[in-house]
C-alpha cells in the first residue's frame, strides 16, 4: 500500500542512501519535506486545486524500490535516430550506458542531477527550492528525489541540438521521483524535452518536478511527453521563474497513465516576459488527467498565451484548472487563456475552470472554454465529398489535435508528438500525411 | 438523371420547399434563380443529404435509385456534388489532406486503384494552376482563412477532381469578382459534356452570362412557377424579383 506511513518509513533508509546524503542543506530540506509530506498526506479532493482529481487507488497501490531491468532496446527504439544531447533515466535512476551527452558549448552544462550533487553542489543548492512550494506530491518529490538532469547554460549559451531527456519506467510497480532543472543565465537559449514512457510497467508511479529559472532575455522551449502505461500514475509539477524580457515555451502532451497530474506554475518576476502554455491530452477507457496551470503576472508588459486541447472517450475525465493573477501595478499584461474539449463518447466529461485575478487596470485579459462533439457542419462537408461517416470523425479528432501540435516550435519536435497521436487516434496510421 | 417530384422539405416544422418537381438530363445546364428565401439553398441542401433538413413528402431519383434513402457519402460517391455557398472551414486538416481523401473515396466507388501522395500532388498541382490557386493552398488548413474567392477556388477545384456527373453550384457566384468569377465559369465549363449536368442556383444573373444555361428555373414559395431558356434570365436581370413573388402568392391563393 502507498500510503503515507509506507513512504515516510522508507524515507530514513532511502535518505541515507541517496545521491548527495553528505550534503547538510539536501538532507534538512529532504527532512523538512518529508515531514510536511508526513503532516498533509496525499492531496484529496477537499483541497480546491485537487477538488476532481482523486488519488485513492494510488493510495491503494504498492510501490517497490526497483531492479535493474533491461531497457537498452526500448530506449534505442524511443531515440530512434533523433539528434541531440541524450540523457535516459531507467525508473527514476540515471542510466550513463544509455545515455549520450555528447559534445557541448562552453559554459553549458547537461548531466545527471547525482552527478551535479557530486560536481557542483552549490549550483544545485541555489535552484534546488524547498519543501513548501506546490502541493504535498511535490514535497514527496522533494524528500525523495535522488536522480533527474540538471542543466545549465551560461550567459549567452545557446544549445543548437534539443536536449532529451527520456524517463523509462521499466519494472512493474517501480516508483521513481526525478527532479530536474534547468537553469539559464542571460540571453541563453535551448530547448528540453522530458519524454516520460513504459515499457509495459503496469502500475508505476512517477512522480516529477521540473524546475526553470530564466535569467533575462533567455529562451527555453520545453516539451514534455507523457506516454506512460495505461495503468501508471504521473505526478508532475513544473515551475518556472523568468526574469526579464525572458520566454518559457511550454508543450504539455499527456496521452498515457491511468492518472495524470501536471501542474505548471509560471511567474513573471520581471517586466516583458512571454510565456506560451500549449497543452494536449487525450484520454479513454477509465483514465484521468489533470492541468493546473497558474500564470503569475506579477510584473508589466508581461504576454502569456495558454491553449489546452482535451480529447475524450469512452468514461474518460479531463480537467483543466487555469489561474491567471495580474498583480497591481503590472500594466499592459497580455493574457489569454482557452481551453477546449472534444468530447468523444457520452460518458466522457469534461471541467474547464479558468480562475482570473486581476488587480491592475491597464491588462488586456481573455479567456474562453469550450466542451463539445466534433462539429457537424465539418461532417457534413468531408461527407458531402465521399469520406464515410467514420473516416470524417477520425479525420476531424486528428485535426483537433494536430491545432495543438501546430503551435509546437522547433517543427522537428513535432513528429514524436504526431507519431503518439497517430497511435491514439483510430484510423491514426493513414492521418495527416500532408 | 434526376428526376424531383413534388417535393415538400421543412426545417424546424417550416415549410420552405411545397411541390418542387424538376427533371435534369445528362448534358444539360439548369439554372435556378429566385429571390432570397425562396428554398434555393434548401434545395441544395435536400439533394446533398443535409440532415437538418426534413423531407415531408416527394420523391428524388438519381440515376435510377431513390436519392433520399443514400447516406450522404453514397450521394456524392455516386457522382452527385455539391458546391457550397459557404465553404466550411476545418483547421488542422490540409487541404492536400481532404482533396486526396476526397478523390480516393471516389476512385474506390468506381474500382479503380487508390493515388498515392506523388501521384495526387502531380494531378492536383494541374488543377490548381486551372482554377488560379497558388500551390501553398495544399498545405493550408481546409479553406481556414481563406477569401471568399478562395473558397469559391477551392470548390471548384474538388469540383474538377472529383468529375461528378451531376453538379450543383450553390450561389458560387456570391462575393466573387468579375476576374474570379470567370475563372469560377471556366473551370464549370470545362465539366460540361454530354454525360455532365449541371445545376447553377444564383440570385444573379450574371454568372450566366458565362455559364451559358439550357433552362432557366424561376424559384418562388418553395416551388418552380416559371421555367424557360437563358432568356428568362435576362428578363428576371430586368424586372427584378417582385412579379415572380407575386406569381407565387397568387399561385398559392389559387392551390388553397
């Protein structure tokens, strides 16, 4: 069972063991983190921000510490030939034989967090954060991380090739807390992918969080693709920090887990950020997906552009919680905010709960929610031209889709993307070949 | 080819078509004309299999079948095409996307081998230039942000790669140009032979002048109260809408 008594009792022996157990401020913030996990326990649906995300059967479920499975052929597989800076961890473990960093700029860094806790533990200890931010799932994560990527880029770094990372949980029941972060000084530039995949783990959880800290005038462009097995559990939590005149592109594309979570939290610390949050999830079966994204606009002249797409089957259940603060005095914030559901099945549903707290005057805000069925002026055209009834539904899922995918820059990090929803969408394979 | 009889459709417990009978045969070009409201669109709207529509009583035959028993799919595999008024706009499917799947739909029907990509961007590519459409619009969303003279390309551009025995052009002639509207004609009359027909519904008689018609169809209350050759047309340019209306009235007074 997973509940709280089962983790906080393993916590002793995992902190002794960790990566970076000697590091006196990471085992006080791990001990801190455990014990606010201890005192909350898991979210439940009592709080506001988890009021449709239930995680009883997670509490039902247990988790192992796992082995070493065999994963090399998967990973190779999920790589396939794709350029770029290749670090792959094997449920939640650094795994070097699989990984590829390759070459790398001056004053750019991209390793695992373990062997960053031994390099550099003062750079991990500015960005590590602490056990209060999020909620208790992202305290587990800190109490229990051990492994994750830290990247870091000097002044002015730009990375011409994506870094990858790609997360496999291989052993069934595994439970795997990586942390990540990435850290951008001035005007640097790159683009990170966080692949989360399974390789027929079953009921494994995964439980991430992903921290950015932009400096000012940096470029981050952030994928993350969930595909984990229709019956893992994906907690993740991503925050960002910008300073000015930075951009944080964010791509959510969740299609696997019995239960996913993401929460976003993205805060403007300085004037004339830009913050793109695009999202895509598509769920059947019994499964559930959660977003939470908040939007901090806390300084002028800040634009932020939120779209999350839902397609929904079968007794599937979506939810978007989107909250956008305008703080007083941040003039000229440009906000928009959408979210649209595809509702294919009758049983399938849908919440859409955009949250605005606006307290300057100067802001142009915009926000709108759709729920529905697929458009039946579009049926009746490509029908009207010879497509059968279920050629046009596909077609016209697809291409709700393929909207979200569109707004996906770099181009190149959309054919992953693609491939997932081709393998979701029935009829996928002949879809969208042009 | 298509034979209506007395054919009553409704849209919300409304009547708008009230005994339409109209007979078109292969190789010739029909046009239909009548005031706003008049079941012109309605019309299209029936023959193309548009379920928001209710047939209440009537009967079309379409190459020996009964038309209002096909799914719509069948209609227009079977060679029946409709060029909307208002194209409707699909964001995230291309064009090139559509128009292939469009044809193949079409060449399967009629047993033939499906085109692969290569060989549909060869035909399509043909076309376009025809019809005056840039070639970007293949990678474009399905009409999305479109004009209306590119949407109106745009149909006839599937009208020209689909070859439908039967065509019916539904106000193709709004919001277009002069200069578009010729190319709009040219790619229609390229279509005509003697296996072809043609159905040109428009308020205007314009479009005539370079879609030459064989009949000219005078729609009014939901049925056809004068039918005649391209002359006809002219004479409605003329004298505008408001006798034909009020032959309609008095030809509604007289069936009561």
């Amino acid at each position: 069972m997973s509940t709280v008594q089962t983790w906080v009792t393993g916590f002793t022996a995992h902190a002794r063991s960790s990566a970076g157990a000697k590091l006196p401020w990471l085992a006080a913030t791990r001990q801190r983190a455990i014990e606010r996990f201890a005192a909350e326990g898991w979210p439940t649906s009592r709080q506001e921000a988890w009021r449709h995300t239930s995680l009883a059967v997670l509490e039902q479920q247990s988790f192992l510490d796992a082995g070493k499975p065999s994963v090399a052929q998967f990973a190779q597989q999920l790589r396939g030939d794709e350029p770029g800076h290749w670090l792959v961890f094997v449920d939640g473990r650094h795994a070097p034989e699989l990984s590829d960093v390759g070459s790398l700029p001056a004053g750019a860094r991209v390793q695992s967090l373990s062997e960053a806790l031994e390099q550099v533990p003062e750079q991990v200890e500015a960005v590590f954060g602490n056990e209060l931010e999020g909620s208790s799932t992202a305290a587990l994560n800190a109490a229990l991380a051990a492994d994750g990527a830290f990247i870091s880029l000097a002044r002015g770094v730009e990375l011409d090739k994506p870094v990858h990372l790609l997360f496999i949980a291989a052993s069934p029941q595994a439970a795997s807390f990586p942390r990540n972060f990435i850290v951008a000084d001035a005007a640097a530039r790159a683009v990170v992918v966080e692949h989360y995949a399974g390789q027929g783990s079953g009921a494994s959880l995964t439980n991430a969080v992903t921290r950015a800290e932009l400096a000012a005038d940096a470029h981050i462009t952030h994928l993350k693709l969930q595909q984990e097995d229709a019956q893992a559990f994906h907690l993740g939590a991503i925050s960002v920090e910008q300073a000015k005149g930075s951009v944080f592109n964010s791509h959510s594309m969740s299609f696997g887990a019995r239960l996913a979570r993401h929460d976003i939290a993205n805060s403007f610390a300085g004037d004339h950020c830009e913050t793109l949050l695009n999202g895509l999830y598509y769920v059947d079966g019994r499964r559930h997906v959660d977003h939470h994204t908040l939007i901090d606009h806390a300084r002028p002249h800040g634009v932020s552009r939120e779209f999350y797409r839902g397609i929904l089957d079968d007794t599937a259940r979506g939810v978007f919680g989107g909250r956008i603060l305008v703080a007083p005095g941040a003039d000229k914030t440009d906000a928009v905010q959408r979210s649209d559901s595809l509702l294919l099945s009758r049983m399938a549903k849908a919440d859409a709960r955009p949250e605005l707290e606006i307290y300057a005057d100067d802001v142009k805000c915009a926000h709108g929610a759709t729920v529905g069925q697929l458009d039946e002026d579009s049926m009746f055209y490509l029908r009207s031209r010879g497509l059968d009834e279920t050629h046009a539904r596909n077609v016209l899922t697809y291409a709700f889709a393929a909207q979200a995918v569109d707004r996906i820059e770099p181009p190149a990090l959309r054919s992953k993307v693609i491939a997932a929803i081709r393998k979701l969408v029935p009829g996928g394979a002949s879809l969208g070949e042009f | 080819m298509l034979s209506i009889k007395d054919l009553h459709a409704s849209v919300e417990d409304k009547a708008i078509l009230r005994g339409l009978n109209l007979e078109v045969k292969a190789g010739e070009v029909h046009a239909i004309m009548g005031p706003n409201g008049s079941g012109k669109s309605t019309l299209s709207q029936v023959l193309a299999g548009r379920e928001d529509y209710k047939v209440d009583s009537g009967s079309v035959q379409w190459q020996g079948q009964d038309l209002l028993s096909m799914p719509i799919e069948e209609r227009a595999r079977s060679g029946l095409f409709l060029a909307f008024q208002y194209p409707i706009e699909i964001p995230g499917v291309s064009n090139a996307y559509f128009l292939r799947a469009a044809v193949n739909a079409s060449r399967r029907h009629q047993g033939l081998p499906e085109l692969d990509a290569m060989d549909f961007i060869k035909k399509v590519k043909a076309e376009m230039k025809a019809v005056g459409m840039k070639e970007e619009f293949l990678y474009r969303s399905v009409n999305e942000g479109f004009s209306g003279g590119e949407k109106k390309r745009n149909e006839v551009l599937q009208m020209t790669l689909l070859e439908p025995k039967l065509a019916i052009l539904d106000e193709t002639d709004s919001g277009l140009d002069i200069d578009a509207l010729k190319v709009v004609a040219d790619g229609v009359n390229r279509l005509r032979s003697p296996e072809r027909a043609l159905i040109v519904i428009t308020h205007y008689q314009r479009l005539l002048d370079y879609i030459v018609p064989d009949f000219v169809h005078v729609l009014a209350g939901g049925r056809i109260v004068r039918s005649g050759g391209h002359e006809l047309a002219l004479e409605l340019e003329e004298r505008g809408y408001g006798w034909v209306k009020e032959l309609a009235s008095q030809e509604k007074g007289a069936a009561a």
